[in-house]
C-alpha cells in the first residue's frame, strides 16, 4: 500500500471512531452543496500524483481545461500565505478543478484537507456571504489526525505543500521551469 492510500485508510479509520461517537453530528456528509469546493485546499505531490493516476485519459483531459480555467482564477491569491489565503480566496469564488455540475468529481479519493472538514450546523451556512459564522470542525488539530499525518509525512518524506489546484497545474500544464519556480513549484525537501 503506498503512503496516500495507507493516509486514506488511516483517515477512514479515525472517521468511523469520530462518527461512532454519541456527540458528532456532521452536517455535510456527502453535501450536495459546493461551498467547500471554494475553499484553498493545501495538498503535495504524492496525493496529487495518486488522484492524477485514477483518472481516466478523458478524465485528465477534462481537468487540464478545468485547471487552467481555475489558474486564471486563482493565480491572484499565489501571493497570500496559507494561513492568510481563505477570506480573499472565498470572495474570489474560484471553484476547485475537480468541481462538476455542484459535486466533487472525486469525492472517493478527494484530498485528505477535504476529508478533515466537517460542517457542525446546517450546510446553508456555508454558502457566502454566511460562511464567516458557519460553526465547522476540523480534525486537523486533534491528536490522532496528528499521528496520522505524521506517520504519512515520514512515509512520503517530505513537508512540502502547496495549493492543490496549483499542484495539478504544475504536474499537468506547466512545462516552463522559470515559471514553476516562480509559482512556488520546488523539488521537494526530503526528511
């Protein structure tokens, strides 16, 4: 099993304990709206090259169009940090790539960053301009999602991430090496 899926199936794990317990209640599971899919979604190369590989050709054909429609979108906010992105990101409503008629198009295999966030209340609230007081959780920060991510960065060996559309645009569209760099896009620092 290689480290994105053992992630996966980590993750699927520490979700059925969450899910079993008397006081989780997630609001979204499997939510028909797409307001998430206009959130920055932070990813690296090992989860972007395992979805990449369960594309068909269409598939991947379709999402270089979808991706640099989205880099066209999105290339205004490349300049934020990470943790100072998601505001003017929201207001920008660049839409993940992957986003098709309202629904994930990889909603089986969908990042890690998408699975580790959970409305608490109802869905609407997570529609603009309501999403600023949408209650949410997020598992990012509880200890056994901490041991799994830990687990995964000593498997894949690296700590390097980036925007995950701009991942999948550095892997599918972007062949100039001056321009990757330009765009954050580095060999990956091994651990």
């Amino acid at each position: 099993m290689n480290p994105v899926e053992q992630l996966r199936e980590d993750w699927g794990k520490l979700e059925s304990r969450l899910r079993a317990q008397p006081d989780f209640h997630p609001a979204c599971d499997n939510c028909a709206l797409d307001a998430c899919c206009f959130e920055p979604v932070f990813s690296d190369y090992a989860e972007v090259d395992d979805i990449l590989a369960r594309l068909t050709p269409e598939q991947t054909k379709d999402l270089k169009h979808a991706v640099l429609l989205w880099y066209q979108g999105a290339k205004a906010f490349f300049h934020l940090e990470q943790e100072g992105i998601a505001f003017p990101y929201r207001l920008g409503c660049v839409s993940c790539p992957f986003l098709k008629q309202g629904r994930c198009s990889i909603y089986a295999f969908r990042p890690i960053a998408c699975r580790s966030h959970y409305a608490l209340e109802n869905p609407q609230g997570c529609l603009m301009p309501a999403r600023a007081q949408q209650k949410y959780a997020c598992f990012e920060q509880c200890k056994p999602f901490q041991a799994i991510a830990v687990r995964y960065v000593f498997a894949v060996g690296t700590l390097k991430t980036d925007h995950f559309g701009l991942l999948i645009y550095n892997r599918l569209c972007d062949t100039n090496e001056e321009s990757k760099a330009a765009h954050g896009y580095q060999v990956e620092e091994k651990v």
